[in-house]
C-alpha cells in the first residue's frame, strides 16, 4: 500500500509529511482516534518510508524496491517492531514491554529498542493498543520515551488517549485522527469486496459511525439478521 491509497486522514498525512521535510519529526507520536479508522495503516506507511534505505531524509515516500522495503512488506524488518495487546487479553503486559522474571530488561521492546539498527538507519516501535498498558508496563515505557536513543522512532496508538498516564503523553506529539465518511466507509467496503452492491455498501456506511471494523461487524450475517429484526 502506499499514500495514495489510504482513503480519509490527509490533513494527518500531510502533517507527516511536512514535520519530516522540516526535519522535526518528532521521537514519539501518539495516533489517537476511534478504532477501525486507519490509524494503523498510517502507522505502518510511515514506518515503512522513515525504513527505506533509498530515501533521503526528508522525504516520506518509500521506493518500494530496496532491501528494506521488500523485508517490511514481507514482515520480516528487523527494526520495525511492534507489540499489542495479546488476542483475547485485555492488557498489554509487562512482558512485551520490559521482559519478566528473569528477562527483565533483557527482552521485550524497550531492550530491542536500545539494540542499534540492523538494517536501516534507524528503528521504529509501533505501539498498538497503548492505552491497555498496565501501571507496571507504562511506567517501564516511560523511561524509553524519556531517554530515547537518537535512532529510534516510536508510534502509539490510542482509541482511548485519555487512558494514558499523563507522564507518556505528555511526552509524545498527538496526532488526532476523525472517524471516516460515509463516503469513505461504503469506498472502503466496495474496494475491499466485502459487498458489490453499491447500496448495501452505503447503508453500512451510514451505520458504522466511520468506523471500517464497525462495518465489519454489520456485515456478519448474524449481525444483518440482528438489524433485520430491529427494523
């Protein structure tokens, strides 16, 4: 995927692109906003194109063809690193952060952070789901955001920033990110191939309060069925 794809957020984009041609991005975003907008997607385009080894320094688009392009798109870039909250877990534990037991600060992602690039100029983190940190794994992250090392970049993503102890965002530069159109939803869904019908795509639409997972979840049969007998 790359920037011309992504539909909606292209004031956020923008302001990517702008604070790297200034050389002011800064070490540490958080992209706050609904879930199932494209936070994600965002995260993973810039992480992608702050990588490319072909690049200069301010520019933000990906060659798409060098050793670390084809490494990120494969999933296998050793300095693009990124935890979440475990499936089925409500939290994001200590363990993905700082190690445990024994391995504490010795595994997880604030050691891998320390560790120098591997193959491209710098490493970035990318932080899904930051505001289910426990209080034991904030605070271990906090020190990272403190002292960053010059080479690394990290990305948090929030659906609910407010959660976030006040000593992390504070030290992080929020980027707000709006629910998607109608518009955009029923696009999303009819290139997706979720549904073919360009009605059905825009009663969804209308009904996923700008959210794509939303839309998702009013596409399962059983979730139709539910809104059949609401009607």
């Amino acid at each position: 995927m790359k920037w011309s794809d992504v539909i909606g957020h292209q004031i956020q984009i923008e302001m990517l692109h702008e604070a790297v041609r200034r050389q002011r991005l800064p070490h540490a975003l958080l992209f706050a906003g609904p879930s199932g907008i494209g936070k994600q997607i965002v995260a993973r385009l810039l992480a992608k194109a702050l990588l490319c080894v072909q690049n200069s320094e301010t520019d933000l688009q990906a060659c798409e063809t060098c050793g670390s392009c084809r490494s990120f798109d494969a999933g296998t870039h050793p300095d693009c690193l990124t935890v979440s909250k475990p499936e089925g877990k409500a939290i994001l534990p200590i363990a993905l952060i700082a190690g445990e037991g024994d391995e504490r600060g010795r595994s997880g992602l604030c050691y891998d952070l320390s560790l120098r690039p591997m193959l491209s100029r710098r490493k970035i983190a990318i932080v899904d789901d930051a505001d289910c940190m426990n209080a034991e794994a904030a605070n271990a992250f906090l020190k990272t955001l403190e002292e960053p090392t010059p080479d690394t970049v990290i990305i948090m993503i929030s659906s609910q920033p407010d959660a976030l102890l006040p000593t992390i965002r504070s030290r992080c530069q929020m980027l707000r990110f709006r629910p998607l159109k109608s518009s955009e939803i029923a696009e999303l869904v009819i290139r997706l191939e979720w549904v073919d019908d360009r009605q059905v795509a825009e009663e969804i639409a209308a009904l996923s309060d700008g959210s794509l997972s939303q839309a998702a979840q009013l596409l399962d049969p059983r979730w139709r069925e539910l809104r059949t007998m609401l009607w």
